[in-house]
C-alpha cells in the first residue's frame, strides 16, 4: 500500500514578545515636602504617573502641625501642589484624589479651599471624600494620582 506524503505542518510564527520594560520608582522628596512618618515615601513616580500616600497639613518649614483646621488644609494642598512641581507636572496633571477626613464637618471647609486650588470649574480631578479615623490633631489627608 503507497504511503501519502505527510502533510507539512505550517511553521508558526512567534508573536512578537513585548520587551519588558524597565520602569524605575523615584521618590519625591524635597525640605518643604514633609516626610511620611511611615516606612514610605510621602509619593513617587512611576514612569509618568505619581502616587501620593496621605498627605497632610504639617506646617512646610516647621513641619509641626497646626491647630487651626483652614491651616493645615491649605498645607496639605500646598504640599500636593510642591510634590507635582518637584516631580516635574502641576496640579492640572492630577486625575484623582481622595480626602480623608476626620469628621464631614469640614467639607464646607474643603470644598472653598478646592475651589481655589482647581479653580476652574471644568478641569477638576475627580474626588472622593471619605470619613476616616485619621490620627490625633488631623483634619484631613489628600492621596492623589497623576498622569504627567
């Protein structure tokens, strides 16, 4: 009985593999940024996206925190504003942030301020206000996510 020639199997082609890219996490950190008390940085960059830990209203010199609520909000959003600058964005580059509170008393309060730092009412992160059981003194705590 002839034999059929076998039938050549197609030769696959490999898919192209994806180079693994290298990504490098950077610390932001300068003398006006207060330092986390934690074992992490108070943010980084990943590539060209920056992440927050909580950031929160210590004074930018002294670094001790205010007793006055107004005060230490305003802090913690000059403190985001200094961690986009030094990781070479502004706050128009930020897509989220979340606001940790000690009490939702403070919302009218956190509401004038955000007004004032995302003044234009169309170009503004979205936010997320959530009650926390912040540590003794704070008012609030800002994390946020950039796209520079």
């Amino acid at each position: 009985m002839a034999r059929r020639p076998a039938k050549k199997k197609a030769a696959k082609k490999a898919a192209p593999r994806a180079a693994a890219q290298k990504v490098r996490r950077t610390q932001i950190a300068a003398p006006d940024i207060p330092l986390h008390p934690q074992p992490f940085p108070t943010a980084c960059k990943v590539g060209n996206v920056v992440f927050s830990s909580a950031v929160s209203g210590d004074d930018p010199v002294t670094h001790e925190l205010p007793a006055d609520p107004e005060v230490q909000i305003r802090n913690a959003f000059r403190t985001v504003r200094r961690i986009m600058e030094e990781a070479g964005g502004s706050l128009d580059n930020i897509g989220s942030m979340k606001v940790y509170v000690k009490d939702r008393e403070v919302r009218p309060l956190i509401n004038k301020i955000w007004q004032e730092v995302f003044s234009n009412e169309k170009s503004r992160p979205v936010r997320h206000m959530v009650p926390f059981d912040l540590p003794p003194g704070r008012v609030c705590q800002l994390e946020f996510i950039a796209v520079l």
